[in-house]
C-alpha cells in the first residue's frame, strides 16, 4: 500500500474497498478463498452447489401451487377420474380419510379435472343454486368462478372454457363472460393452461347432503364442445371414506410432479425469468429431468429446506398482517386482500410469502375467498398455537369459546387439522369438527358456545368435544359462511385456546 494517498498494491489510482473481494471471506456456507478475486476451485464447486441448492428451495416455493394441482389430479385417477366428465364428489361429506389440503366437512364437493390439450373447448353445464364454485389453471391462478359468486349468480348456466391454443374470435375478459357461440349463450373464459381443477361446492339443507346431490347428479354436466351433440354420460364416483392422496410431494419427487407439469403446459404457462430459474436446476419443456447423483442430493437438501420454510411461514407466520388480531393466535389464510398476491397493490409486487402461505396449507384461487361479501361466501381464521402461544397439543385438553351472535348468515364451523398432512386430523371421529347447524351443541347462558378439545371427552361437554390424538399436534380453522359485518370490522372476535384441566 502506498502510504500518500491509501493507493492498493497492483493499482496506479485509488480503489474503493467497498468493489473488492477479500481473499477469505466467512459465510453461512464456510469459508470461501480467492486469489485477487478469483475463486480458488473448491470455492467454486461450493458456489455453484449452492446455487443449485438456493434455486431447488426457491423452485419448491414458487412451484407448491402447481404442484398441489398435479396432486389433485393425480389423485382423482386413482379413484377412477380420467375423463373431465368422471366427477369425485363427496356425497356423503368430506371425512378424514382422504387426504386434502384442509378441507371442510360442511359442504358438497363435486370436483373434475379438465385436460384441454385432450378435449379443446369444454363445456360445463352448472345447474341452479349451486355453491361457490371455481376454475383454477395448472399454476392454481383463478380463471372463472361458477355458481353462486360466478356470472350465473347461482341461476345456473353454460361455461365455455377455452385452451390457451385457441385462436377463435372468442377473447374473453379475465373472469370470463356472456357470448353467443354457435346459437346458444355461454360464459366463456379462457385459460392460459390446457390443465384445469374444477370444483363446486353445494350447501346442505336441514344438516344434509341429499339436496346437493341430487342438484349435481342430475344437473352438472361436463363434455367438449365438439361432442355436445352426443355428450359423454356422466360418472359419479364418490370420494367419502376413501382413502387417497391429492397432496404434492415434499422430497425430491416434488421436482419430478414439476417436471411433469412443465413438459405438458405451453410454454406460456409462467414468465421467462421463472422458467429459467426452474430451468436452472435441469427441469426444461421437452428435455428429461434426470439430474446427476450430486446434483440430486443437493435437490432433496433443498426440498427440505424448501417444506421447512413454508411450515415455518404458515405455522410460525412473521407477516403483521397476517394476524387479524392484537396478541391473538388467530391470523388469515388469505393475506394480503389480492388473489393475484400483489403486495400493496403491486407497489411491492408479489407478496411472495402470503401466497406460500395459502397453497402450503389449502387449495382454490378466487377473488371470492378474498373479496369482502357481507352476508355472502366465506371467511376463514386459522390457528395453531395456544393463549401463550405453544403449538396445540393432542395430549392436552383445551377449551375454546365462541362468544354469542357469530356474524355469519349461513352457519360457522370448526374443524380440525393434521400439521404434517394439513388434512382433516384422523381420531375416532370421521368428522373432526363442529358445526352450527350440523350439530346439536350445547349454548352457554349468555349465547356463546364453549367447544373442547382433547383425546377424552370432558364428562358432560360430549356434544361440544372435537378428539385429538396424543403425541401429534394439531391446528384449526374457524369457517363463517355468510359472514356478516361484525367479522369484517372486528368488533366480533372468537376466544383463545385455554388449557382446561
């Protein structure tokens, strides 16, 4: 070094420090060396695996809402719902056998598979005083909403879907709309993937599914356009008390679900810059994905730090505004008020963490889950800590109380759910939930409800008592159907869980 003007060895001119590179530096991933800035070739190897290591965990993240699609699809073909017109429908409620991202035990569901790369043009024929129902695309991005928050406002109609390779005279708006196809009326929307879930919900009537299920058997169709002359007959498979799978991968085959998914999809399906990033670990459209031996062990590392951070974003959420309360456990499945998750309105872009929050833990995409809908649709609150913040425990008994005038139109329910699968928690009780209309529970004095939770029934409060399971945790989500002012403006608010004994 000079000493007149701190000149560095090797230079004429003086050089700011804060553009060099030290010949040691210590990170989080050791010691990295280099000669005058260049990385020595040990260095290099452990950069270049951390890369790949960086980009396997970012893929997994970015790649849950797409994968959680696959899973469902592959999950119905297990049951025997190839075709768009085999629909899985739960007739007899959704139980804890199957395994769904946090499903209810409150509706119907009628679920399908549209594979538009197969059929073309897909017609589906709501019927009248259908639930909410939705369509996502491969990427679980909101296409059209059907039935009651749909442009049929639960009167029934025909919905067109159009592949991505459409070039018709067709181009509806986002959301889709009213057009006349080849004489008759239909709402069309097109989706930008040839993949497609379809899922409907109807409403019980007196505490039951028949009503529903006669409005789906006898009234939802589904066939391609071409075909609507001599349309498939439809196939009801039920889907209650069968045991199967429709959650994505969280080892290595995570990346062979992507693999799949980005072979079959145009290449429209996402931009360039998350193409080249899931590129960037060996999964590309039309080429294999057969990754080498040290390139696979630094994927299944990354698939696991990958799943560990979306459990730490859903189950330890650091986002403020995740939680709709003050020093409460309660927060939102939904943050962010955007089904697009944009931060800020955009301002912030992506709000990457509130969308892993959401796909980790359940499925559908619709700007009805987000919306507000006084008197309308549903709100949702989850939780999985305790008044002192400790994970729920199924060796421990707890009490929850539901304090008096619930601001939901329709009914409120709790229902209760398995940290490692996010699926219904399996007990001695198909149904680990409770439900206002549904069950006869027993009502305090002043109006509100006190449900208990524990492996045993507390001696009396049976009719109020979910079952847990001792040695597993477990985490709850609070439903109001209809949910009426009071919820939105928070002047109403459930209790705390409490140990109780």
């Amino acid at each position: 070094m000079s000493s007149k003007r701190n000149i560095p060895t090797g230079y004429n001119t003086e050089i700011p420090a804060k553009i060099m590179t030290p010949d040691s530096v210590e990170t989080p991933i050791g010691t990295l060396d280099f000669f005058d800035g260049m990385p020595d070739e040990a260095t290099a190897q452990k950069l270049y695996d951390n890369l790949i290591f960086m980009r396997g965990v970012e893929v997994f993240l970015s790649g849950i809402p797409a994968t959680s699609i696959e899973a469902i699809r592959l999950g119905c073909v297990e049951v025997g719902a190839k075709r768009a017109s085999d629909i899985v429908i739960f007739d007899k409620l959704m139980d804890s056998n199957p395994l769904f991202l946090t499903g209810n035990t409150d509706t119907v569901y009628a679920i399908a598979t549209l594979e538009l790369d197969r059929d073309g043009p897909t017609v589906v024929v709501i019927p009248p005083k259908c639930g909410p129902g939705t369509v996502d695309d491969a990427w679980q991005r909101f296409v059209v909403d059907m039935g009651a928050p749909g442009l049929d406002r639960g009167k029934g109609a025909k919905y067109l879907i159009l592949p991505p390779d459409y070039e018709g005279d067709l181009d509806p708006a986002v959301g889709g709309e009213f057009a006349e196809v080849d004489g008759e009326e239909y709402i069309v929307a097109k989706s930008p993937t040839y993949v497609n879930w379809l899922v409907l919900r109807g409403f019980l009537a007196d505490g039951k599914p028949d009503a529903a299920n006669a409005m789906f058997k006898n009234g939802l169709k589904i066939y391609p356009l071409k075909d609507k002359k001599n349309p498939p007959k439809m196939n009801f498979i039920s889907g209650s008390q069968v045991p199967f799978n429709t959650i994505h991968a969280n080892d290595f085959q995570f990346y062979e679900e992507l693999h799949h998914i980005i072979d079959r999809e145009p290449l429209s399906l996402i931009d360039l810059e998350l193409r080249g990033q899931i590129a960037s670990i060996g999964i590309e459209k039309g080429k294999p994905f057969d990754p080498d031996a040290r390139t696979k062990e630094l994927l299944t590392k990354a698939v696991a730090v990958g799943n560990a951070t979306a459990r730490a974003i859903f189950f330890r959420a650091q986002m403020k505004e995740a939680f709709l309360y003050e020093n409460s456990g309660w927060f939102a499945a939904f943050v962010g008020g955007s089904h697009e998750w944009l931060k800020d309105k955009g301002q912030g872009g992506r709000y990457l963490d509130a969308r892993t929050l959401c796909f980790y833990m359940g499925t559908v995409n619709t700007p009805a889950m987000v919306n507000k809908m006084v008197g309308a649709g549903s709100q949702y609150a989850m939780i999985a800590v305790d008044k002192d913040s400790e994970y729920l425990d199924g060796g421990k008994n707890y009490k929850l109380n539901i304090p008096a005038n619930v601001p939901a139109k329709d009914f409120w329910s709790v229902v209760v759910y398995d940290p490692q699968t996010r699926s219904q928690l399996q007990t001695g009780q198909p149904f680990p939930a409770k439900n206002s209309k549904r069950h006869n529970l027993d009502i305090n004095k002043d109006g509100s409800v006190d449900l208990y939770f524990g492996a045993k029934a507390p001696e009396g409060k049976e009719a109020n008592w979910i079952q847990t399971v001792p040695g597993k945790g477990w985490f709850a989500c609070l439903r109001l159907y209809g949910p009426l002012e009071p919820w939105f403006d928070k002047t109403w608010q459930p209790g705390e869980f409490e140990l109780a004994g």
